[in-house]
C-alpha cells in the first residue's frame, strides 16, 4: 500500500462520510468529517490486510469496515444508531453498486486483471475515483435539491 493509495482512500472517505452525513439530512462538520477520513482511510488498508494474517472468508474486510463506519458516525459524527446504520449503508449500498456497474465493467472492457490495477498506480487512481466521483454528485444533488432520507435536524 502506498502513500498515494492511502491518500485516495482518505479523500474517498471524506466523500463518503460528507454525502451519507448529508443524506441522513445531518449538518455537516468540518473537523468531524476530517477525523472521520483519516481514520476510515487508515482503517481501509488494514482491514484489507486481515486475508494475509488469517484465513478469513472473503468479504470480512466489508464487514470489518462496515463496523468501523457505524461506530464513526455514532460516537465521532454523534448520529443517531438509526442513522449511523443508514449512512453506513447506504454508502456502502452505492459503492458496490458503482463498482458492479461501472469499475467491473471498465475492467472487463479493457481485459485488466487485479495485479495490473494494484501494480499502476495511474490506472488504481482512475478507477477509485469513479466512486469518488459518484459521492461528489450526491452531494452536489444534496446542495441543490436537500434531498434526504430522514428531516433535516436543526
């Protein structure tokens, strides 16, 4: 993993915490969302690193990180436990959904194999941003339409 790759998942997880904040129709903070990018970034690479350590069934990184997700937005964001599982899910909801129909796709298109995305750096960062891209438009519709799963708490 290198610094460039955590970089990306911390810009990653700013995005993510900032659109699903605003999703559950929460006010935004700035500090909270910094802390909340740098631990979730860091706790990415480490969570991926569980299948190096021990024989864990695939897609327990998932699950580790979806456990992360809803104990920051409980205790660091301070959402409610309902809202911190709907943001954590819904992002998580909409990750695998970019990723399924647009990254796999990319991918199958131009016959890439996962060595040659980890080994490219250029190529890593263009496919991860395609997520990233799809946080910023929610938020960018959030701006302009407040739309929100739960009333806006004021």
């Amino acid at each position: 993993m290198t610094a460039l790759s955590i970089v990306i998942n911390i810009v990653q997880a700013a995005l993510l915490s900032t659109s699903m904040i605003l999703m559950v129709g929460e006010k935004i903070r700035k500090n909270e969302i910094v802390a909340f990018a740098i631990i979730y970034g860091l706790a990415v690479p480490l969570a991926r690193s569980i299948y190096g350590v021990m024989h864990a069934p695939f897609y327990t990184h998932t699950m580790i990180l979806i456990t992360i997700a809803i104990l920051l937005y409980k205790f660091l964001i301070k959402l409610s436990w309902l809202k911190a599982a709907a943001a954590t899910l819904l992002g998580v909801t909409i990750m695998f959904i970019t990723d399924a129909l647009i990254v796999v796709q990319v991918i199958k298109l131009f016959d890439l194999t996962v060595q040659e995305i980890t080994n490219n750096m250029v190529l890593y960062t263009l496919l991860t941003s395609i997520t990233s891209l799809v946080m910023l438009l929610i938020i960018v519709l959030n701006r302009i339409t407040g739309i929100s799963l739960f009333n806006p708490q004021d």
